[in-house]
C-alpha cells in the first residue's frame, strides 16, 4: 500500500493487524507518554519492520506509533500468517530470531546512553547515531542528511526543544557542529564520542533504525 508524509500506519492502542515491511519511504516510531510528550525510539527505511512487538503477545493492540514522515509504499503480513510460518519454517525463525536480538540490543544501547548520560548524553549520542545511519563524508566533516527539527531532535532524547537548542548553541558556539537548511554537519564527531565516554559498538547496533 501507499504512505503520505503525515499520515499512521498505527498509533499505539489500535487492533494490531500484522508486520508491516518498508518498501520505500520513512516510518518514525515513537511513544506519547499520558502527559503528551513523545519519546523516538527509531526511524524506519527500505527494509525495515515495523510492529514486531506484536507477535505471539497475549495483546492484539499495538504498542508503539508509526508516522510516516516520508512518502513511500509497505507490504502488511499478516499477524497470524506470520506467527504460523515461524512455527513450521524453522529457518525463517532462526533468522526472524537473529533480527529481533538485534533490535533488543540497538535499543538497550539507547537506554543506557539516556540513563547513563543525561539528556546532553542522549543528544549527543543521538547525533551519533545519526552520522552512522545518514552521515555523508565532507571536507568540513559528516553531514546528516536527514533535514530534522529540535523538537525532533528533543523527542529522540526525552527532553525539551528549549534544552535541545541550549545544548546545540553550545556545540555550535565550540565548532564542533554546524546547520544549513535543517540539516546538521557534524565537524568534530571524537568530541561527541569523548563526551559519552562511546565504546565504539558496531554500526549495525549504533544508528537511529
């Protein structure tokens, strides 16, 4: 099916019916807390599954909310399609296996970046994981090809826009980074990762997907 920039595969509470498959476009995931702050936990592209969570759960809703924020297509397999191939195919369960432990691990890292850091830690961790995941090489360092606001900026770090602008006026006051049209270059990215104390996980692991 087709996917409009603004628009919800789901939001979180809707009857779950299956996985969806990103065939082209951008799917963002996110939490909205009871206060109506929004926590990003990832952005999805060509490839990627989204509402995992779903399956062999005792709920039939789904968890999380997935907005599209960039025009594209998906494939829906159904929930109980799905689960009953896992059951006969035992090599599509080893690898469905593989994806999801990876996934747990991409997100605990998330976590322990948050909890562990602070809010400044969680931004620059964040933008980390942004030059993994869209970062093209300058000669003046790693643009982020990814045109993103503070507000989204702030959503991926359980924070406030207004700490997020703080924190980026001091990384650009110091050099280390600099915008143009929404999007960020990152000129010195050992300082982000000396801030964080970053033990350099794989990039399959560090990245916003």
């Amino acid at each position: 099916m087709k996917i409009t920039k603004g628009n919800y595969l789901f939001q979180e509470g809707m009857t779950a019916e299956g996985l969806y498959i990103i065939i082209s476009g951008k799917v963002q995931i996110s939490k909205i807390t009871s206060d109506g702050q929004e926590l990003t936990f990832r952005i999805c592209s060509q490839d990627d599954i989204v509402g995992e969570a779903i399956l062999f759960s005792y709920s039939s809703r789904y968890l999380l909310t997935a907005k599209v924020i960039e025009d594209g297509e998906v494939a829906l397999i159904r929930k109980d399609i799905l689960e009953d191939e896992l059951f006969k195919n035992s090599s599509l369960a080893f690898e469905f296996m593989k994806w999801m432990s990876d996934q747990y691990r991409k997100t605990q890292t998330k976590f322990r970046d948050l909890i562990l850091h602070g809010k400044k830690g969680a931004l620059f961790s964040t933008l980390i994981r942004m030059t993994n995941s869209y970062g093209v090489q300058q000669r003046n360092g790693i643009l982020i090809d990814l045109p993103i606001t503070n507000q989204e900026l702030a959503n991926f770090c359980g924070t406030s826009r207004e700490s997020v602008n703080r924190a980026l006026s001091e990384l650009k006051k110091d050099g280390i980074l600099s915008t143009n049209k929404g999007k960020i270059t990152i000129h010195n990215l050992q300082y982000l990762k000396d801030e964080i104390c970053c033990e350099d996980c794989p990039a399959i692991y560090c990245n916003i997907e």
